[in-house]
C-alpha cells in the first residue's frame, strides 16, 4: 500500500511577510488544495486513525491523507477552518504551550518577525469542532540543542500545559525545526505521545516510526500541479525535475565513464 502523505502547513494568509513566505500559503490556494482533494476523493483522517490502522484497527479509506498545522498560528485557524469544516476535513494544529494567546517570539531572531498565535479559547473550540490539537514543545526551541533536563521538560511540559487548558487528553507532537534525534525521540515516548511529527519529507508508510513521522510540506510557492506532486510522492514538479535530471545525469556520466554494467 502507498504511504499516506501527512500534509505540513505553517500559515495561511494573504499577507506573505519577507522571509516568511516559504510558510505562507495563500487562503485561495489553500482552498484550492482542499478543494481538489476533496474532488479526487480524498478523505481527511486523524492521526488516532492512522495509529490505530497501524495497530490492526479499522482500515484507512483508499485515499487517506492528514492535514497539520505547525505553530498555532492565528490567520491559519482564521482562513483555514471554515475552509476544511464546509468540506468535511479535519487536521491536527500543533499548538505551542507556552505562547497561547501571544506571539511567535521564536522567529524575531531568525526572521525578525513576529505572528499571533491562538489562544486557548479558540484551541477549546477546535477539539469541540472534532479538530486535534497537538504539543509543539513549550517555547519552540530547536530540542537537539537543548541539554537533557530542558529538553525533557520543554516536551513534558507541553503535554501537560495542553491537557490542563483543553481539559483532556494530548497524545501527538511535533518536533519545532523537525530537530530530533534518538534522545528527543526517547523524551518524546516517556512523555506519553503516541506519534511525533518531523519534517523528514515523504510519504508516511506502513512502518514509519510514529514517533518521527515523515511529512510533506506544502509551500506558499507551490501551484496546483506542485501539491498533487506532493501528495503523490513528497516533493514539488520542479523539485522532482530537479532531482530526476541528476540523478539522469549521473547515470549518463556513468555510461559515458564507461562504468555501466
Ligand atoms: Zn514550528
């Protein structure tokens, strides 16, 4: 069976700040993508299902997809859900606990900007509405960097800010940066979650590690034809021209070296 592609958005917004504009898709292309999945009888599922098919439970629909929300960020929920509600969609809006309600301070160094993030009335209102909500650490920090006991804590504790504002339970994260390896992979599992998100690019297989989840992203410069590539094998049409050509090319230097079997 295909891998399922977990689709990874950031913002969506009209507004496409300098620097920012990679993580911004458009509100009338976002509408677009959901559009067209819906057409081509795509069917939204959540992350709980994909785990529990894994796990021998109820099968997936033929064409399943996942959509997520990295960051929480305002205009997202704002142009994102009324878009996914009137087409019968659901996603997952990993929500960074420490900054409900305030401002992405982690991209003033970077990218000197800053965006508001949802609070967590709205987050309430999410779950009501059948969306998830997922941890995205405490303060957004890039968890390889950190030294064990904050790393352990800023993944801990984000589980248990988000259970104790939405009042139930928090089982899925994503990894900020998509930066883990083997001991925030190991503080994720100790904290409890049953899957984490990084943004290692493909399409999530049957044996994919739940805890490092692989993503496709979608971008603010992909048409319509990049995300139905996307979807279908984790990159853009330029990206996989792109990797097609070298890898073409490589095979005719073989040949030309007169290295070929
Ligand atoms: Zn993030």
């Amino acid at each position: 069976m295909r891998g399922v592609p977990i689709l990874m958005y950031h913002q969506v917004s009209s507004h496409s700040l300098p620097g920012f504009e990679k993580y911004t898709v458009a509100p009338r292309a976002f509408a677009a993508q959901m559009r067209w999945l819906t057409r081509t009888g795509y069917r939204s599922v959540s992350l709980d299902a994909l785990l529990a098919a894994r796990a021998g439970g109820p099968p997936l629909p033929h064409r399943a997809v996942v959509i997520t929300f990295d960051d929480g960020f305002a205009e997202c929920v704002e142009h994102g859900v009324p878009v996914l509600r009137a087409l019968g969609l659901t996603a997952t809006y990993y929500l960074v606990a420490g900054l409900m309600g305030g401002v992405s301070s982690w991209l003033r160094p970077d990218r000197g900007i800053e965006l508001p993030l949802i609070g967590w009335g709205t987050a309430r209102e999410l779950c009501a509405a059948g969306f998830t909500c997922g941890a995205h650490t405490v303060s957004h920090p890039r968890l390889v960097a950190l030294a064990p006991e904050a790393r352990r804590e800023e993944v801990r504790a984000s589980r248990e800010i988000l259970e104790g504002g939405l009042g139930h339970a928090v089982h899925h994260m994503a990894y900020p940066y998509g930066s883990y390896d083997a001991a925030v992979r190991e503080a994720a599992a100790d904290a409890g979650f049953r899957s984490a998100a990084s943004v290692r690019i493909g399409l999530s297989g049957a044996t994919d590690d739940p805890l490092a989840l692989h993503r496709v992203p979608v971008t603010g410069h992909d048409s319509l034809p990049d995300f139905v590539c996307r979807l279908r094998t984790g990159h853009a049409a330029g990206e996989l021209l792109r990797r097609n050509a070298r890898g073409a090319l490589r095979g005719l230097r073989r040949v030309l070296s007169g290295g070929a079997a």
